[in-house]
C-alpha cells in the first residue's frame, strides 16, 4: 500500500466535497443545464449571459430542486445573481492575491443534482482587464481551455477550498474565471439596488480617425476618438454637448472610442457632476454632466 | 475510388460545362489569410459557393509557394485591408485572380490602388451569389468593385443595415439586464417578439451575445450611452 497516494487521495477528495457544498446545477428550461455558486445563505451567483434572458430557473441542490428567481444580471461582466433561501454558509473567498500561473483549482457544479467536479489549473493570472463585452474584471484569470458546458457558472477553488473565480467559457474553447472579487462588487450592488443601475450621459457616440496635426494638437497618442453623432433629448448631456463633439476625457479617463465612454461612466458616483472634455470647433474645454441612471425601468 | 463511367460521359458539352464550372477541381481556389479565424471564414464562404478548398497559406511567401506550383489557380483572402495587401501583391506577381472579402471596419480609402483585372473586392459577409459572381469575373480578368464599399465620407458600419427602432429599443432595454419578459411586458410585446428582434438585431451586427451586441450597437453609434 502506497500511503501518500492514499494521503493525497483522500485530500483531494476532501476538498472535491466541501466544493461540492458551495455549488448548485441551474436549469433554464429546454435540457440548458449549467452550474452556479451559493454565494450566502439567501444568495446565488450564475454566469449572465447563458441565461439568455430568463428571469427564473430551477436549481438542483444535492437533494432539492427549488425554483429561484433571478435578481439581475450585469451582462459587461458576466454575472447575474439570484435569490434562493438556502440557509448555505457564505463562501469564502480567497484573497486576491493568492492566485498565480500554474495552481492547481478544482472546478465544481452540479448537472442536476449530481455533483461534478474538474481538477483544473491557473493558466494566467494578470492584472484587471477588460472583456469584449465592455466590462472592466479585477484580474484576468484563464483557466485549463475546455470547459465543460454544465460547468459554466460553477466556481473554481484552490487548494484551501476558497472561491477564486467562477468559470466561463471564453472565446475559441478558453476557459476564463471572473474574479471573486467581481463577483463580491456586483453582489453588492444589486442587493444595495436590486438591479445594476446604468449610468446614462444620453450621447451616441462614433469612432472617428483623427489626423496627425490634430492628434499633435491635441497631445494624443491614439489614432482615434470618439464623437458625438446624436445627443437625447432630456439627457444629461442635452444642456452641453452637440452633435460634432469630440470627447476627450470623461472623469480624467480619456477617451479613445465609444466603448471608453461606457466604461468611464460607470466609476462615476450617480447624481454628482462629472468633467468631460470636449474638443469643438477648434476648442477645447471642459463641460460638467451630472451622470444621472437611464430611467428605462 | 472514382467510378470511370463519369469520366467517359464527361465528353463535349459537359467537359466544357465542368471546366467553367465550380465542381472541377482545377477551378478551386487557394484560401489565404494570417488569421485562423479568417481563414476558416473564408473557407465557409468558398465552400457556400460551392468551390472546394485546394489549399490554404498562412503568409504571402506560402501564397506564391502554392501559385508556382498550381500557375492557374486563384485565390481568396480576407480581413482587414492592412493585411490582406501583401496576399493581394503575392497573387498579383503571379498574375493569379483574387477575390478579397474585407472586414467590417476595413475602409478603403483609395480605391486605384486595388483597381486592376483580376481583382475582386468584396464587403463583409457577402452572399453566395455576390461571391460566385465575383469568382467569375475575377478570374475571366474583370475588376470588381462591390458598391457597398463606396460610399466615401460615411463609416461603413452605419452604412450597413442599421438597426430599426424596434430592436434598438429592445437591445437597448436588454443592456440593462432586463429578463426577456420584462423586456416585452415594458414594450408591450410577446417574449418570442422580443427574441426576434434580438436575433436580427444579431444578424445584422454580426455578433452571437446580448454583452456583444450591446458593444457593437454602441460602437456603432446605434445606442446612446
């Protein structure tokens, strides 16, 4: 008998079922089966866009299978979060910085009620970045490329059984893990708000080539900016931005393209006036919008 | 293996008719592009149209290996214009017919420099019948210029199909992280209408995800932010 194999087994297996505890299999109707995280005991977390739109699914805990409702989904980051009493100890989440290239995670969810589990490992670790869907994550993290599709939306844990990241399927079969710590800012905010409030300017905006003389002018390393091609009515840019505009920098976040634009609102505090610079007619100065929330709902 | 009678019926008319048309393998053309992606794009497209693949290069110098050793074959390449211009060169000092298929954001801005017999140049996706047509003309030393690309002044992508009211609307609502029923219970639509909307919205931004249509309706100018 081998006794340190045995040994590593059976810590292997230890942690493979405290993950297990943590995670939950998500049905959205039609045979779609994912996986998601038990965030705390009233709260879970999902990956947003493979909800497609649902606004309830069933979930499957070891031995139940409940319907949940879902609270809101922020589709830049890719994280929706739902409500489900399941009286589950909060997870814990591990620190940011214990994570880098190489480690070994395992990836837990559940496909009905079953648990599944993957030993995985960190591909990358970098610093924030952002995703083709205009949300800014904490960290990049890649994970082993592959995932399994029912595993989308499960968690990825280290070695100590905390919550790193949650998977998703990137780009060409990647594997990528929103960050703990993404998920934990989303959380808050909608349990503060109960959706994820969007910061409004109220300008259609376009990417425009500038040419060098007044890239030089300008002081501006990148080729391109972005103007304004519509302003709304009763928006908070209708009182000082036009048509024709360019935008500088919004907040001291300069601006490059349209996409920019989104970004940068979103780190302003709702309802306190925020400085965009502006390039017209051969000036440039500053404007002040007051970043008010796009009152669709 | 091949059965002979095909090649003995093949006689007169139908060798003439298969020496034109797009089944004889003489007549396949060479993908070539930097991009895997492009390339299997490409590759889609040529095969759409009917045309199978006779091989496929991933840098120019390969272009001209596989032009020297095939002199009649033609080409098709793709992606931004930055890109595919050494491709276009290759072919071109082999006297090789091409058809270019550019990308979305890929402007043109002189168009001289890419007139010349044997040429075809082709905005994004284009059809089955736009890409046979110009496989035709290209390699019968015509020039080709899809009139989609001519439209100086204007970015191409809002000249491309914009979105109509209704799926602006509904993108627009979506990018809040509404579900699809309050989407249409807000709209006063069925959840299937708003699905509909979404798809074609879709189509016509070439994209496959809510987060990706969002990004390009507001790249586009389509979407107030």
């Amino acid at each position: 008998m081998n006794l340190p194999l045995l040994e590593w087994a059976a810590a292997r297996r230890a942690l493979a079922e405290q993950a297990a505890v943590g995670v939950v299999g998500i049905d959205r109707g039609r045979g779609a089966r994912f996986s998601g995280i038990v965030w705390d005991s009233e709260t879970l977390v999902t990956a947003a866009e493979i909800l497609r739109g649902a606004d309830s699914v069933t979930v499957h805990t070891a031995n139940d299978a409940v319907p949940a409702k879902i609270l809101a989904c922020d589709l830049s980051v890719d994280v929706a979060v739902l409500e489900l009493k399941t009286g589950a100890p909060a997870i814990s989440a591990a620190k940011p910085t214990s994570l880098s290239s190489g480690d070994d995670v395992l990836i837990a969810g559940r496909s009905d009620s079953a648990a599944t589990i993957v030993w995985s490992h960190v591909e990358q670790v970098g610093p924030s970045w952002r995703s083709r869907s205009g949300g800014e994550l904490d960290r990049l993290i890649r994970l082993s490329p592959g995932l399994h599709p029912t595993l989308e939306g499960g968690g990825a844990f280290d070695l100590e059984g905390r919550l790193c990241a949650m998977a998703v399927r990137g780009p060409r079969h990647t594997t990528l893990g929103i960050p703990s710590e993404t998920i934990e800012r989303v959380v808050t905010t909608v349990l503060q708000h109960g959706r994820v409030p969007q910061p409004y300017l109220g300008v259609r905006l376009q990417s425009v080539r500038l040419d060098d003389a007044l890239r030089e002018r300008l002081a501006r390393k990148c080729t391109e900016a972005a103007i304004v091609v519509g302003v709304e009515p009763d928006s908070p840019a209708a009182a000082n931005l036009l048509f024709g505009d360019l935008l500088l920098s919004i907040a001291g976040r300069p601006i490059d393209n349209p996409v920019d634009v989104k970004i940068a609102l979103t780190r302003i505090p709702l309802g306190s006036p925020a400085s965009v610079q502006v390039y017209r007619a051969g000036n440039r100065f500053d404007a002040s919008v007051v970043i008010r929330e796009r009152s669709d709902r | 293996m091949l059965p002979s009678s095909s090649a003995s019926a093949a006689t007169g008319n139908a060798l003439v008719i298969r020496a034109s048309g797009p089944h004889n393998a003489a007549v396949n053309p060479i993908v070539a592009a930097a991009s895997a992606t492009v390339r299997r794009e490409l590759a889609n497209l040529t095969q759409h149209a009917h045309f199978d693949v006779q091989a496929v290069a991933e840098t120019p110098s390969e272009l001209a290996d596989f032009l020297r050793a095939a002199p009649r074959s033609w080409v098709v390449t793709g992606g931004a214009l930055t890109g595919i211009r050494p491709f276009i060169e290759s072919a071109r000092a082999a006297a090789a017919p091409v058809v270019a298929v550019l990308s979305r954001r890929s402007d043109p801005e002189d168009r001289s420099a890419l007139d010349y017999g044997g040429l075809a140049v082709l905005r994004a996706s284009p059809n089955q019948e736009t890409f046979q047509a110009a496989a035709i003309a290209s390699r019968a030393g015509l020039s080709v210029w899809d009139p989609r690309l001519n439209s100086p002044g204007t970015s191409l992508d809002s000249v491309a199909s914009p979105l109509s009211p209704r799926e602006r609307r509904v993108l627009e609502l979506t990018g809040t992280g509404l579900s699809t029923k309050a989407v249409g219970r807000q709209l006063g639509i069925s959840p299937n209408t708003v699905k509909f909307h979404l798809r074609a919205a879709f189509e016509k931004l070439g994209v496959r995800s809510r987060a990706e249509a969002l990004m390009a309706a507001i790249r586009r100018g389509e979407l107030s932010v």
